[in-house]
C-alpha cells in the first residue's frame, strides 16, 4: 500500500478474501511486504494512491514464470480466508459452451500480481486447458512495471497473445487497433456485454460499440471499523443505509483518549479516490461533459467536510499515527474506522501479523439527498489483434471472463465476480466476515462509479485532483481555491486526444 501522497497506475484484481484490490499498487507498482506493509497489488482493479492491495493465502506457485502449461495440468486447491466460508470448487470441463478454435495453437498469456495471484490465474489456465486440451500456454507475468514493459512489446510487436489491460491503457490501445475484437466470439457462444456490470465493461467497448475487453473482477471501498472499539465507546453502530450524517456522529463518538495516544474515530485520506465517493453520493461530478466539475459548491463543501473531520482531530492521516496507510493504522488500533476495500481482508487475517483487530464493514454512508455512490476499481482479460491464433485468443480471454471461472475463483473467496445475477452464489450465503463483505462489495458494481477519470491521461488527472487535496490538509489553499486549479491542470488533459 502506498501513502495518500504515492500514485499508483492500476492494480489488477480485488480480492475479497484474498482481496487484493489495489488501491496502493499497479501495473507499474513495485509491492512491499512485511507486516504494517501495505499489502502488495495482486489481482483487482485499482483503488486509489492509498488502496492496498494484498493477496491472501494461495496454492504454492509451482510454476516457474514463462513455464508452459501441458493439457494434463490441474486446478490446485486454495486456501480460504480466515473468518470466511468458501464453497466447493466445482468446475465441469463439459458443460462450458466452447468457440471453435484454430488446431494445434499456442498462445502466450501475460499479467502483473505476486505469486497468489499468479497461482490464480495458473488455475484458471488449467481449467481452460480441460475445456481445450490441444491448446498450449505459456503464461508470463509480470510482477513489476508491468505496463511499461507490454507497451515496449506492443510497439515492438512482440506482444502476447493474451493479457491484462488496464481502463487507462484501454483508451491507448483501443483506438490504435492494438486489441482483438471479442464481439463475434462472444456472439458465437451465445454471450453479449450485457452478462457483465454495465460499469465495469463499458469502458472496454470502443467508439465503434465493439468488444475489446472482458472484465475480470473489481473491487470498491466499504466502511471498515473495529467491533471491539465500537463497544468501548458507545458509538452508534455503522449499518447499511446510514446517511453522512451519521457518518460523522459515529467519527465523532468513536475518539478515545488524548495526545499520543489518542484513538481517532477515522482515517482520512486527502485523496480523490476516498472522498470523492462521498462527494459523489451528494450528487457531484468529477468530470461532466469532458470537463473537471468537482470544484461545484457541492465538491467544494464535501472537501470542506471531509478536511474539518482531520481539522476537528475527530479523524486522522495514517502518516501522523505512525501508519503507511488507513489499514495499517486500523491494525495499530489507532483509528476506529477507515473507507478501504477487500484488500483490507488478508490484511486484517494475517496470522504472522497478529494484529488481533475484529472488524466489520458496512456500505459507505448516503448523500445529503440519499444518494448511494462508491468507486470501482477494475480490469481486464484482452487479446491481440496480431495474434497467430485469433480464434483462440478470444476463446481464452472469453473463457477467463466467463460465469464459470470466475465461480470457481469465487469460491476460493480471493475475487469478486464482474458478472450479473451472482448474489445468490452459494459463497455469498456464507455466514462468515468475508462472505458478508464480499457480497456487500459484489452489489456496488450496481451503482459505483469506475474510478477512471480522465481517459489516457487518468494517472495525471487523478494526480492534479490529489495535489489539490493534500494543498488543503496542508493548509496552504481552502477547498474552493484548491479544486479551482485543479480543474485548470485537469481541463486541458481531457481535451488531449
């Protein structure tokens, strides 16, 4: 994870219960480990500069990176994350609609993510593998700067056959021809855009309404706080449907004790990516019209609010209690709450930590006017419009995003689904933490907001929108003044073709 002042392009997976949601690592971010780390980036979609992103306990990898996947290879099993129930992986080779495929083809796949996430995805290879056994893999991640080193191989034309994309990559790659269109394929095995998240897919579909890219899982933020801390202080408990305002009562009555020592009732972030989703559930925009919008009175005022809680010492930075970000501040035990998102899961459980935190989490609170809002943070599997194997690139894209892989994963508990109608999976009756919080992150995807701001240029964006948030929390321009010239930086970005 990363501090509210580090940026951080796009993660690539959120796990739940081994959620690793990114919201401190990328394509391009160099993780860390360690307990009171922040979690390294694994498989989700991208939170924000301070998102961790960590993968929870997974098969041992026993492929070597580059290794090639025979035909005879088999799923592995997963370790569950504590405090959660997974059900059983059940995946039947035979039942799965195949596309027709070129004879006898290899194909190259690659991704960023530590081992665990690595793992996952040798699993899901596998599992294509018993639906089309005369296909051979090779399977190359990436773990580091993973963006620059695809964009190298793009220009160079040595791209692989298969292999993550980011939402701010899509909008470099998408109009330059760089990606496959799925749309046939789709078609072909009975299946459209509209078996995934309107929110999640659109930004994979080009101007010409075709497919370039299949969303893998995502993740969003939910209001994470300590049980125990709650019954100490008498705060009223976070529930589903709470509104802002009480929100800030909870803040408030969660503070215990003073100086050094001091338990905050939150961890505020000066960070679009936190407090933009509560400016958005009272009805602001962060870009209308292809222009900047959140310096409105409405962004404006929700800035103000946000900044006061810190300025009151209701809340608190993760850096001024000795944290590198919010989850580790909520292990230390020196806040009672934080906005973060399933990454904050494996975390939390980390049996070589021993942080010893009962958590819960609910939805982030309503607007002024009730509305609801969240940020997504998400990517997905693409293919090669140079591909020797087209046929087969799409298939393996397709069967990667497809209802029954990403139920087997789900099952594992370490990534929520991008597609529809799963609320009544068997995991999300779970009775445990995790099976609680996942659904509860699942049905976001129904009304968050991706958190991808400003096309190809979305890194800078974001970066402008943060500068203008840390200039407030430092003290040095009041809320107004601050998103004034962030809109000015931003505006000429989102008119750059």
């Amino acid at each position: 994870m990363t501090k509210s002042t580090k940026w951080t392009v796009l993660p690539a997976l959120l796990v739940i219960c081994s959620m690793i949601l990114s919201a401190c690592g990328g394509p391009d971010a160099t993780p860390t480990t360690g307990a009171g780390a922040a979690p390294t980036n694994t498989t989700a979609a991208a939170p924000a500069a301070d998102t961790p992103t960590t993968a929870m306990a997974a098969p041992t990898n026993t492929a070597a990176a580059g290794a090639v996947m025979t035909p005879t290879q088999v799923m592995t099993g997963t370790t569950p994350a504590a405090g959660g129930s997974t059900g059983a992986v059940k995946f039947d080779p035979t039942a799965y609609k195949k596309n027709a495929i070129e004879p006898n083809a290899t194909l190259r796949v690659s991704s960023w993510g530590d081992t665990s996430e690595q793992q996952v995805n040798r699993d899901a290879l596998a599992r294509f593998n018993q639906v089309y056994p005369d296909v051979k893999i090779t399977y190359e991640p990436q773990p580091d700067n993973y963006q620059t080193k695809l964009l190298a191989e793009i220009k160079g034309g040595s791209q692989p056959d298969v292999f993550y994309v980011d939402p701010g990559t899509s909008y470099q790659l998408i109009p330059n021809g760089v990606l496959l269109d799925l749309t046939p394929a789709l078609q072909e095995t009975g299946r459209s855009k509209d078996d995934y998240f309107p929110s999640l897919i659109t930004t994979f579909i080009g101007k010409d309404g075709k497919i370039y890219g299949l969303p893998k899982d995502f993740g969003s933020l939910a209001l994470f706080y300590n049980t125990d801390m709650l019954a100490a202080s008498g705060a009223p408990a976070p529930k589903d449907g709470w509104t802002q305002d009480d929100f800030h009562t909870f803040v408030q009555k969660s503070v215990q004790g003073s100086g050094q020592t001091q338990i905050y009732g939150f961890e505020t972030d000066a960070n679009i990516e936190r407090w933009g989703a509560f400016a958005m559930a009272n009805g602001a925009k962060i870009i209308d019209n292809n222009k900047c919008a959140i310096n409105s009175q409405i962004g404006v005022d929700t800035l103000t609010w946000w900044y006061q809680m810190y300025k009151d010492k209701i809340a608190t930075q993760a850096s001024d209690v000795g944290a590198g970000w919010a989850g580790e501040a909520l292990a230390k035990k020196r806040v009672a709450s934080a906005s973060e998102g399933g990454w904050m899961i494996p975390f939390l459980n980390d049996p070589k930590a021993a942080f010893g935190v009962k958590y819960d989490a609910v939805p982030l609170p309503v607007g002024k006017s009730g509305g609801k809002a969240d940020l997504l943070f998400f990517n997905a599997w693409s293919a090669s419009a140079k591909s020797k194997y087209p046929k087969a690139a799409a298939a393996l894209a397709l069967f990667l995003a497809s209802r029954e892989n990403e139920d087997a994963i789900l099952q594992t508990g370490f990534a929520l689904p991008t597609l529809v109608g799963m609320d009544n999976d068997p995991f999300f009756q779970g009775t445990g933490t995790v099976n609680k919080i996942s659904k509860l992150i699942y049905q976001t995807a129904s009304y968050g907001t991706p958190s991808y701001f400003g096309g190809v240029n979305d890194s800078q964006v974001k970066k402008s929108l943060n500068d203008a948030s840390q200039r407030v929390f430092a003290g040095q321009q009041d809320p107004k003044a601050a998103l004034d010239q962030a809109c000015q930086e931003i505006d000429p970005l989102l008119t750059t073709p």
